[in-house]
C-alpha cells in the first residue's frame, strides 16, 4: 500500500497551446497553504479510494480547486484494485492524453510494422531523361512525410530517369472525405502549427521555420525562411528597436493573405537578438506542397515546366496505371514516437483517419476513425460508455472520458506484445518530448513514461510511474478548472507522479 510523502516536485511546462506559467505567484500559493495548515476535506463519491496525498491536497487546496474539478487514479500494473482513485467515474476533458488511446488502438488494429505509401504515377512517356505529361502524387495519409521524406522520394524519381517534366504537377489528395474539414480550430489560432488538419498529402506539415536576424545597418531586420518556397512572398516590415531580446514574440506580428500566398512580419524586433525563430503553418496545403516541390526538384537538378492541378488518378488514368515510385513512411511502430513525445496534433487525426480507413474503406472520416476506435475497445473490453471523441488528439472542447477508462487503457497498454513500443513512445520524464522541462532531477527524474496534456483551463497527463520499489504503476491525473493549463494543473500532476515514485 502507498503512503504518503512530503516532497513537493514543481517545474515548468510548456505545451500547446502555450501559455506561460508564473513561479513566483505559484510558489505564494504553495507557502500560503502550507502557513495556514489548512487541509480542506475531498468530498468523496461512491467509487473513491484511498486517500489524496498531503503533496497533492496542498496544491488543490492552494489554488481552490473544487472537488469536482479534477481525478486521480493510481493503480499498480496488473492489479484489479487501484491504490488511489478520485473522481475517477467522472467524465472529464483529457486534452491530449487521449492520444495514448488513439496510438494503443493503432498498434493493435494496424500492426506496429505497418506502413503508409504515397504514390508517383508518370502520366505521359519517359524518354531521355524526359517525362512527356503530368506528374501526379497521390496521397496515401503518410502522417511524416517530412522534407527529407520529400527529397529522397524525388531522388528516387530521378534515379529512373526524369529529369525533366514538360506538364503539369497533379496532387491526388481524394483519399479524405473533405466534411473532415469543417469547423475551425479551437483557439481561432489556424497559422500555429499545432492546428495543420489532416491531408492525405501533406509535406513538412506545412510549416515553415521563419528566422530573424538584426541588420548590421541598425535599422532593418534580416527575415529567413526553412524551406524557402518559391511560391511564398515574405512583406518585410519589420524594423529594429534598441533593447534586449526579450517581449513577447520579440514584438513580431505575423499575419498571413491567402490569396496572394504573402506573409507578413511587422514591429519592432530587439537589436541584441543574435537569432530568432518563429514556425507557422502557411499557404494552403496544395500551395505548400506545390512550392516543396518545386524547390527540392530544382535542388536536384530537375526541370519542370508546368504547373499546379488537383485531380484524382482515378478520373485521369486507366485502372490498371501503375505507380512510377512508391514511398512507403517509417513503421507506425517508430511513428507513435513523434506523436506522444511530442504531441503531434495532425499526425495523431492522420491516424485515426487510417483506422477509419481499415474499419470502413474510402473515404476516410473522422466518424469512421471513432467507430473503428470504439469497436477497438469493445474488443478488448474497455467500458467507453463515457468516451466522447472528436478527432482523436484531443485538440477539442467536447472530447471526454474518465480516468477509469484511461487507466484501463494503459493497463492493456502494458500487457500487450508491443508493450515496449507502445510505452518507449511516451516521453520520459526530466528527459525528452513534453516531459523534458519537468521533473529534470529528484524523486521520478527518468523514472516514469508521461503523455502529458494542456488546453486552456486543462491540464493532465497519463502513463507508467516505475518506482523505486521495482514496481509499475499507472497514473492518470487530470484537471478540469480555470488556469489549469497555466501551471497549477502540471504542479498537481508532477506531485503525484513524485509521490508514486517514492514507492
């Protein structure tokens, strides 16, 4: 049986949405909780187990935390009856530990081997180095088709002889049923990278890396982009300001024209800045991967003539057109690294959208992604009764679930063949991914494998605490209440997870 603990574990995280966390005013609230000695009773419910740790119960208390604001569930791995167990009926938004569901379900309906193809079909002869038509891509829900992905599929193209292309670049992107789109992003916030929707072809994530650099002159600022695409126009307004680099953004605007595919940066940017980046996603996401193209083809030594259209190949070849070059991406078993470690919103709904794939045939929906992730649990026997899903990453204001149904997750998630895939996916904690700024030393320092999650006035996270007795434990914690994501909700969770570890 755990016993309580007296030692307090808090650092800063930052997730997106991102929002800065005050340590001063974080650290008032714990003292005046700990001077005033007061310890506010938890108000218990029918399923509740055990009692909240003295570490734990300071900050709910410190920072007025209701008792139905948050859950806690503890429960060693393998064993039926968990050691601490809060609220853990009550339905609750997981923000992005949810991706621990939709990345198990993965791994067992498709296979940790399992890989996406995107497809080049040369429509037209290939004749001394000289391609006679259209180039089309077709995209088949590749979540990592990154710019190095990109290139060494061209140079694949290149190796069997084109050099040049006399027609058009054709992107097939008909795999998706287009309703996925609708809506807008839960923080009306579509340049940031965290937002990009899910394509079936999609390059880079269709982000560019924007770099600034003060003029030697005094007065002008030096904007650089990753990649640099041709079909991007950057309005340079920015001007320098004598001062330290310091400011939000470094007093960057960024607003984007759609319609003249422009970005535009103004303000006023600190001289003493050495180097500053910013990531946005931008242009649409054929626009993004028409200007990759272009740049990698002609980095490569290609010619191309032509220019962008959107098609299927269904409509603009026979049945029986066979793929010039297939890229196949990396095994999804390396693919759920990057999307727990580092919270990947698109590549998460990219992969739900392939299990609706596998459950329900083209087109892909998201509808089809939960049903398929819904019959994942009946099979395996997980009640989802409280599971509301959206699109699976938990980018949303109505996903729910309880910290039971999670908690069941994480046990199967422990059990199966790829256990080790699965939990050397979450990020370690005071190590890597979400988890590297937290708990960088002391009790739990990379002992426990953490999903972690953030969204205005949410905060969680969700994964295996090994302890130091050489036990295994699943800890779930989650906090919905104001300012949550703002510090107090990753002060609860890395109290818990100190606490567990001690055991």
């Amino acid at each position: 049986m755990l016993t309580s603990a007296t030692v307090i574990t808090v650092n800063n995280h930052k997730e997106q949405p991102d929002m800065h966390f005050n340590s001063i005013h974080k650290a008032a609230i714990l003292v005046a909780a700990l001077l005033t000695q007061s310890v506010l009773p938890h108000l218990a419910t029918a399923q509740d187990i055990g009692d909240i740790p003295p570490e734990v119960r300071i900050i709910t208390n410190g920072h007025n935390f209701p008792a139905d604001a948050y859950t806690l569930l503890v429960q060693e791995v393998g064993n039926p009856r968990p050691v601490l167990a809060i609220n853990t009926d009550q339905p609750m938004n997981p923000a992005s530990t949810i991706k621990t569901l939709t990345t198990l379900a993965g791994l067992e309906v498709l296979g940790s081997d399992y890989t996406w193809k995107t497809e080049m079909y040369a429509l037209g002869p290939v004749s001394d180095g000289t391609l006679q038509g259209d180039l089309l891509i077709r995209g088949g829900a590749d979540p990592f088709l990154v710019e190095e992905h990109v290139r060494s599929m061209l140079k694949i193209l290149r190796r069997r002889g084109v050099q040049h292309i006399t027609g058009d670049l054709i992107l097939d992107n008909s795999l998706f049923d287009t309703t996925m789109l609708a809506g807008s992003p839960v923080d009306n916030q579509s340049g940031r990278a965290y937002n990009v929707a899910p394509e079936a072809l999609l390059f880079n994530f269709q982000v560019v890396n924007f770099f600034f650099y003060p003029h030697t002159n005094g007065r002008d600022v030096i904007v650089r982009s990753d990649p640099a695409l041709p079909n991007l126009r950057i309005d340079n307004r920015l001007r320098q300001r004598d001062g330290a680099c310091t400011g939000y953004q470094r007093g960057i605007s960024f607003s984007e024209n759609s319609e003249n595919n422009t970005v535009t940066f103004s303000g006023e940017h600190p001289s003493r800045c050495g180097e500053y980046s910013m990531t946005r996603a931008v242009l649409d996401p054929a626009q993004y991967n028409y200007g990759l193209f272009q740049a990698l083809w002609r980095e490569l030594g290609g010619e191309f003539d032509g220019q962008l259209r959107q098609g299927s190949l269904d409509s603009l070849a026979t049945a029986d057109a066979t793929p010039f070059v297939v890229w196949q991406s990396p095994p999804l078993g390396d693919i759920i690294k990057s999307i727990n470690k580092f919270s990947n919103n698109m590549m998460t709904r990219q992969l739900l959208l392939t299990l609706g794939l596998q459950h329900a045939g083209v087109p892909a929906s998201i509808d089809k992604g939960i049903e398929a992730v819904q019959q994942y649990l009946d099979g395996v026997g997980v009640d989802r009764s409280a599971l509301v899903m959206t699109n699976g990453s938990g980018l949303s204001r109505d996903t729910t679930l309880t910290a039971d149904m999670l908690g069941a997750v994480l046990q199967r998630g422990y059990q199966i063949p790829t256990m080790p895939e699965f939990v050397a996916s979450l990020p370690l904690a005071g190590i890597d991914g979400t988890m590297r700024n937290r708990m960088t030393s002391g009790d739990g320092h990379a002992s426990s494998h953490i999903k972690t999650g953030s969204l205005n006035d949410v905060a969680g996270i969700a994964g295996y605490v090994h302890a130091r007795s050489g036990k295994h434990y699943v800890v779930v914690a989650l906090v919905n209440h104001a300012q949550a994501h703002a510090g107090p909700g990753q002060e609860l969770g890395d109290a818990l997870l100190g606490w567990v570890w001690q055991h």
